[in-house]
C-alpha cells in the first residue's frame, strides 16, 4: 500500500497572494518567485557525498582487492576494518607438508589450503608464479577502480539536481546551482528524470504540482538516525522545512516593511517584475 504525506501550504499559498497584492505583479509571476526560493531551499538541504568519502567508499569495495585463479586467490587488505592498508596474502589449494595437527590446519586453512602473506621468499616456485599472475591481475584492476569512483562522484548530485528539474519542468529556473548539480548523472551513465511538475488551472484557481521521484529521497522519509533524528535524505522533511522557512522569512519581511521597499523588493525577489 502506497504512503501519502500531505505537505502544507496554507501559508506559502498566503505568501504568495500577498505578495502578488503588494508587488503588484500577477499572481502567477508571485507563485513562480517563491516557489523558485522554496526549490532553491530544497536543492541546498539535500546532503550531497563528500567527494573523498565517496571515493573512500568505492576504494573499499572488495571486488578491487581480490582476484583467483585455478584454485588459488590473491587478497589485499584495503584498511577500512583495520589492519595494514596494502598488505596481501595468497591462497594456496594446496596444503604444505609442513603443516602437522589440528591448530597447523586451523592457521593454514585445514586440509583444503594454506595462506600466506606476501612478500614471502619461501614461496614454492609453483607458488611464485601463480602469485605474480595474479598480482598483474589485480594492478589491472586499477584504471576500472578509477572509472568507478569518477562515475559515483558524477552521480553525487542526483538528488540536488531532482529539485532542479521539479523546477525546470514548470519554467523555473533556479540560481546559483553548482556544477556537480547540473552535470549530475546516474553511476551507470544514464540519465534520470527524477524532478517531473505541471501548471494546473482549476477554474479561477492556479497551482504549480511538482513531483520528486529520487529514490533515496522517497526512502528515507518518516526514518530517524541512531540519535532519534530525522534522516538528512528526508524529502518530506526537506521539503516541508524549505516551505516553512520561506514562509517564515516572508512574514519577517512583512512585519519589518522590507517588502513595501521597492528597491529592497528587487533585491529579494529577482524574478519578479517590479512595477
């Protein structure tokens, strides 16, 4: 079953009512000015990765630091859960002859092989061999690990970017988007209309519908940290806050007259056409 979460707007739709009167603009050019500044709120409370973490993450992953081959397996420590960052061991599908008794097998892998850590000048010339190889299989690993993390890093603005295209589907352009945003594009290389809008008219009445599709957005809504705190990637949260602080700051205007002051109106509110 589908969950709804209904969003407030009893008060942005005043805001803007208000300012449409005393700007004297129409109240469509008022809807699209304060609803830029609730998408431009939006976009910046969406966290986006750090790029070192994200390149942190994708340098842990296991599928860079292990390779096999024929029975034998070569694995490097990556140091994320401890231990020396670069260290390496073999596998090898043989057992040593060396190896005598339960706790000998228990340390070189029992009757099914043995492990050794690398560099090791005691290695069978079998051992060496296969060892080499497989080291030269994962050096090649290198460049792909480094495609990985440029295309997660590509993809570390998605869910900024979904409020942008929210905006754009309905004529609005917002300001001051960092590039990483507009450039956004999934770690697969395609390219997702998460951010979808239309201009409804219900007989005297007009309203932007904007919808957003992010899947970490919709994910995390109604979640809590370990510390009982809203999830960051929330995008009820987010969005309800973005509303709510745009009305909030609006109503401040009013009260100070800031809004009565063309010249500081133009300021403020940059798409509008001041008359």
């Amino acid at each position: 079953m589908a969950v709804t979460w209904t969003v407030d707007t009893t008060g942005f739709r005043k805001a803007v009512a208000d300012l449409a009167r005393i700007s004297g603009v129409t109240y469509e050019e008022a809807l699209k000015e304060q609803t830029r500044l609730v998408m431009q709120a939006a976009m910046r409370g969406t966290p986006a990765a750090k790029v070192a973490a994200i390149r942190r993450s994708v340098a842990a992953q296991g599928k860079w630091h292990t390779v096999d081959e024929n029975g034998a397996v070569l694995s490097e420590n990556t140091g994320s859960r401890g231990g020396e960052a670069g260290q390496q061991w073999l596998f090898w599908p043989e057992r040593s002859a060396r190896a005598k008794g339960p706790s000998k097998q228990r340390r070189t892998g029992g009757d099914g092989g043995m492990f050794v850590y690398l560099p090791n000048s005691r290695l069978s010339p079998a051992m060496k061999g296969a060892a080499a190889a497989l080291q030269a299989k994962l050096a090649a690993l290198a460049p792909k690990q480094r495609e990985a993390m440029a295309r997660a890093v590509k993809a570390r603005g998605l869910a900024k970017q979904s409020w942008l295209q929210s905006a754009r589907a309905v004529g609005i352009e917002l300001r001051d988007v960092p590039g990483y945003v507009v450039g956004a594009l999934a770690s697969s290389g395609t390219a997702y209309q998460n951010g979808t809008g239309r201009r409804v008219t219900q007989g005297d009445a007009l309203f932007y519908e904007l919808e957003n599709k992010y899947p970490a957005l919709l994910g995390a809504i109604g979640r809590k940290t370990r510390r009982g705190r809203p999830a960051g990637m929330d995008g009820f949260r987010i969005l309800q806050s973005a509303i709510a602080s745009r009305v909030s700051a609006f109503n401040r205007e009013m009260k100070l007259g800031v809004i009565a002051d063309m010249r500081t109106r133009a300021a403020r509110y940059s798409g509008l056409r001041i008359v």
